[in-house]
C-alpha cells in the first residue's frame, strides 16, 4: 500500500520544473534522501524511472566497455544486475550462491583477487529469497581491491538500516515502492566522491543520455543542468514519503518493521507452515516474510483466493523457488498490526480450503502474544505505528 | 497545467501490477494509445520514463553499434536526438537545418543516399522552434531507403495529428506532459510489425535492461513478462489523461488546440509584437507560438514577472535562439480562452514595465475578435472546450 498522504501529495497541482518552488522542493528531496540514506554525500537524488533504472544508471555511468564487475548473485536481483552490467559492456565475473543464502565474503574475497576489478555489486535485500547482505564487510573487502561497491538497496531504504557512510558504500541505489510506500517510479540514489571521480573522469561517454548519473546529478545541484522534463507528481509523493520517514525517524521505522515482521512470523509459525531459508535473523529481511507451501497445497489457488477474496495480495516466487514458496510483504505504511493480524486470518481460512488444518485462530493468538510481549498490545491508535504524520486508517 | 481529473486519477490507491484490475487498466492503456497514435500497431504502451526515454528506447533496440542513423536537426530535440544515437552506438549521419525552418525533404533524400541507412529519425514537433515537419513525405523517403523512420512525437500527440498508419511511420514515441496534460514520468510509443521484426532479429543484445522495447512489450502484452515494477500512479494518470482524449475525440481537439493557438497569436500581433519562424501556418505547431524579444526588453525579467506575478511559466529559449524568443504553449488542459486572455493581459502589463508600448487592451480585443469570427464567443461553460468529461475550472 502507499501511504495516503503520498497519494494526496501526488495530486497536488503541476509547478514548472525551473520554478523556485519546485527547485525548493528539489532541494528538500535532496535533503530528505541523505537522511534515509543516512550519509552527508553531495550526491543524492532520485532517477526518473523505477529501481532498476537507478541500478542501471549506476552501472552504465560508471563501467567503460571491458571493465571487470563482480556481481554477487543469490537471487533473481542479483541475476538481474549480472544482467544490466553484461548490457553495459562489462566483463562480469558472477560470484554465484545458494538462493535463501547469503553470499559469504570469502567467496566475494576470491572473485575480487582474480583481476582487476572497477565494480563490486551486492543485492543488499534480495527480494526473492528475503536475505539480508551484510555490506560492511563486503565495503571494506572491495576498497582493498580497489574497487567501488555498488549496492541495490530497492527494499531495504526505509525499512532497515542502509548506513551508506557508516559502512562506507560508494554507490546505492533505491525504489520508491516498497518501505518508502510511495508508488513506483522513481529511483533514489546516492553516490560518493570516489564514485562521482570515477564518473566525472571517464574515457568514454556514457552509453545512455537518459540515466547518465552525471548529467541527472548536475540536474539536481544548483547548476539546474537541462536534462528531462522532471516527473513532478512522482518527485511530490517521493518528497511526501521521505517526510513520513524523517517524522517517524529511523529508529522507529526500523523498530516498527522488525515488530510487525516477527507478529506475522509467529503467526505463521502458530499456523504449523514453516519458513523458507536458513540464515539466522539477522540475515534476514525483517519486513520479507519468505513462506514454504505446504505439500498438497496449490500455489496459484492460494494466492487467488487471498487477493480475489481478501484483497490481500503476497508475492510469488521466481525461478527455481517457483511454487515452492510465498513471500509475505510487510513493508511501509503496510506494516500495521491489523493487517497482520487480516494476513493471519486470511491464511488460515484460504488453506483450510486446502485441506492444510491448524488450530482455529492459533495464528493470531501468536500474534496477539508477540506483540501483547512486545508491549505493543491495546486498542489501535488512529495513527497506530505511523509516526506524527501519518494516518492509520482512513 | 495537467488535467484535474488526471490528478485524481493518480491519487487512487495502487493495485498490483499482476493484479487482474490492473492488468485490466493495462489493456485499456494499449487501447487508448492505439487511439491517440491513429494506429492498428499491436504495440502501443508507455515506456517508464520521460519523454526522451522513449526516444532512447526505440534508438537502443533498434540500433546494433555501427549503424547509420540519419537524424534530421532543425532544433534542440534533434540535437537531443543525435546525443542518443552517438551514444547507442550509432553511425550518425545529421542533416541540419536552420533553426525555424523545417528540414527539406530534399535534404534528407540527399543523406540517405548516401549509404545503407538503418534509421531515419525526425522530430515531428521541434519544441525549440515551434515547427511542425510533415511526417508523410519523410516516410516515403525512408522506404525507399529500406531504412525505418522514427519520429519523435513527444509534443504533438494528441495536440495535432500524428497519423501513425495512415503516414507509415515505424516508431513514433511521445511524452505525457506536453498535449496530453499528464504529469510527465511515461513515454507513450508505438511501433508497427516492421520494427518489431528488426528489434527481434537483432542479431547483438539491446545495450539496455530498463529501455529494452522488446520485454517492454512483452511486459505489455498477455504474455506479462516481468520486467520493472509498473508506475503503477503513472499508469492511472496517462489512462485518464487518453480518456479524456477520446472522450473529446481527435478532431475537435486539434480544432480547439488550433482556435486557441490561433486567438493568441492574434492577440500577439495587435500587441506589435512578431512572431519568431519563417514557415507558413501549417508547418507550425499549433500550440506553440514563439515571439520575438522585442528590442530593449529583457527576456528574462519579462519571465520572471509573469510566473512571479502572474503564476504564468512561458518558456525560455536554448542554444542559438538564447534570450531572442519566448515559447508560448497553450497545450492540452491550457488551451481554454480564459488562459489566452489572461496571458495576453499579463503580457500588456510586464511589456509596458520594460517600456514597450502597445494599445491598452488592443491584444484582448484582438483575440475576443478571433474567437467571435470563429464563432467561439459567449460565455465560458463548466467543461468550457474540454468535451464531455472535463471540468473548465476549479
């Protein structure tokens, strides 16, 4: 779901991309983006297209034909990255591992000391299997290198930390459409000085005119350079979403996904189904719910009846995964305990259907006594879990 | 100004991108594009940027490095339009012409000569000069060549005709916030079987994941590849945006954009103010009325007194034509007699501060006169000029 005053926002009348209140607002986007980035980068913006756009436009800025990129792959992003790095002309060297694993930083270690090496690019969140990269070490892995690391941070900005300076990233690039809950669209991105050298001193051009970083960065600086024509109900709802972050604050945010995540994870574990992937928590996506479909149930039905009956809507699985797992998504304004507690029900009904049997209401009693222990129980609040400004339920 | 109604529109909350609803309101999008583009083209869908993303889209999938592209050059947009061949990897070959003219088929016939030629690209509507470069002659010229013509429509759409069909134009791409009063962030594009079959048997990968026209319109089709996250907001706003193309239907829409177009530039004239383009009326684009900077008035003032005093953003110049014109626009929702009027008013008023000299009120008058000949007088309806579904002021 998108929050609704992102949606109120995007409705709000056109002002022209060179007007001085919309620069203002620029510049308020700017802002906000280095606080959800957590990082005092010069750079940080958004790209006008959705998260693979602002993975692309890191790559295709910063490779020249033939440099060597490592790609960490674990997963259908990963896979994708291997992708868009091979289009941009790199010599890519996969680094491959178990999907519903991390990749170790040994692995990494050995890709990097087999050439030289211009990119090392690390999925932070990998959507499809709900593992969580741990990036510090892999940072201070690529800079021993003397490679620049590029992380896709699409799921996580927002929703758990992405320390860009902390852990010393040199590119990260994001989406809209998942903790931030502002619709897809656009792609904030962030990049350091070392990047931006890299990128200012090329030998050739970039390969794109349209997700030329250089270019789109001199567009957001106070050089205005005229690049396109900006997509000012998207940067609106971006600049609204970013608000709702910095109100609630990261701690929060981050304390709100980690709670709703683990009430649907007790329920689910209440409900006798059992979770997908064998990394510990903290290698886990907090707001991912990665979910075994039990022997006998079908996929497809399940995920039908939930949307057609229920309008709750989980993720399907990609690849080898396909059918064999759901992924529960508990991100941003979404992350409210009454929908946990609609998932739960839902569940139960929608796979009694099935002929999987649990104990009646066992998956929101779990629940309930997660968050009754995590001092979380009692009435809802109109802006239960949403900071100062946000609206629980309209 | 975007459409009211295509703001909220974009305000609804998001379905998912598989979700049947949405795939639903896809389908009404291939439709109402076909529509827009007077085409039976299978593929007609938007491409998930801005206007120059689908520019760039149709050139990176149909271009393998080394081919010649023929770019006809009158204006900024085909300077743009050059940057992105060069930078696909194209053999570019330009034909320029003066800017203000159109470029003359002879011209072109001449280039493609030349050699064996893959792509003939030309902007149909030079937003930097207000020409309208006729389409259909340019075609013919292309098939003889066996090459394909590419037309960049981003201004003309729904604005004037762009006859995909009826003209044999391969490719023509588009934005949305030019005529069609959408917020910019999608590039409507069309192409016919021809350029399908040759974005198919390429025989190198598109040098792009994110502006790859081949999964896009596999994502676009029944066969719902997944390729990026749908902008799902975007999409609900370009529906009804081509709605209330049809709603109003093609024809009497380009007669209001031409009557509109037509009283303002009246108004200008009594204002002794010249109009900037030496090509008769219909090799000019309708909605864009480009003024001369009169002697000893200064451009930038003069702009910035009308947005700050008057809330009217009228557009400045680039490269060449620097300072020495204004662009008028008076496209898609703005093309109703109220902001004619009000335009020609404020015009007065900043002009006679520069100390430029015209007869108080002589503009109004001149364009009240227009519309009254024309038959266009009287009082202002609610949906004043904007068809069945529009609204004239809030």
């Amino acid at each position: 779901m998108a929050d609704p005053r992102v949606l109120r926002a995007m409705s709000t009348p056109l002002l022209g991309q060179f007007d001085p209140e919309f620069t203002a607002i620029m510049g308020e986007v700017v802002e906000l983006s280095r606080f959800a980035f957590q990082t005092a980068n010069a750079r940080a913006f958004p790209v006008p297209g959705t998260g693979r756009a602002g993975l692309e436009a890191a790559i295709v800025s910063l490779v020249e034909p033939g440099d060597r990129v490592v790609v960490a792959e674990c997963g259908r992003f990963g896979l994708l990255t291997i992708e868009i790095a091979e289009r941009c002309g790199a010599e890519v060297v996969p680094v491959r591992g178990e999907w519903g694993r991390i990749i170790e930083p040994d692995a990494i270690a050995s890709a990097l000391e087999g050439g030289r090496t211009k990119i090392l690019a690390v999925v932070h969140g990998e959507t499809s299997t709900g593992v969580l990269q741990p990036l510090e070490e892999i940072a201070r892995l690529a800079h021993a290198h003397g490679a620049l690391l590029v992380a896709d941070c699409v799921v996580t900005l927002g929703g758990c930390a992405v320390a860009v300076d902390r852990w010393a990233v040199d590119v990260a690039t994001a989406g809209t459409q998942k903790c931030l809950s502002c619709p897809s669209g656009l792609a904030p991105v962030t990049f350091n000085a070392r990047a931006e050298r890299v990128i200012r001193e090329r030998r050739s051009k970039v390969r794109s005119n349209y997700l030329d970083l250089g270019q789109l960065a001199d567009y957001w600086s106070p050089a205005r350079f005229n690049h396109h024509t900006a997509p000012t109900s998207m940067v609106y709802g971006l600049r609204e979403a970013l608000r709702a972050v910095r109100e609630e604050g990261l701690e929060a945010r981050f304390a709100r996904h980690r709670l709703h995540g683990d009430a649907l994870r007790a329920g689910i574990d209440a409900l006798g189904l059992s979770l997908f992937g064998k990394e510990p928590p903290e290698r886990r996506l907090p707001f991912i719910t990665p979910v075994v479909v039990p022997e006998g149930v079908d996929d497809l039905r399940v995920r039908r009846r939930l949307i057609e009956d229920f309008a709750i809507e989980i993720g399907a699985a990609f690849g080898p995964l396909q059918g064999k797992i759901w992924r529960i998504g508990t991100m941003g304004y979404s992350a409210q305990r009454q929908n946990i507690l609609l998932c739960l029900t839902a569940l139960e009904s929608v796979l009694r259907g099935e002929g999987f049997r649990a104990a009646a209401g066992a998956g929101v009693d779990a629940a309930l006594a997660h968050y009754a222990a995590a001092g979380a129980a009692g009435p809802l609040a109109v802006d239960d879990n949403l900071g100062a400004g946000g609206i629980g339920r309209l």
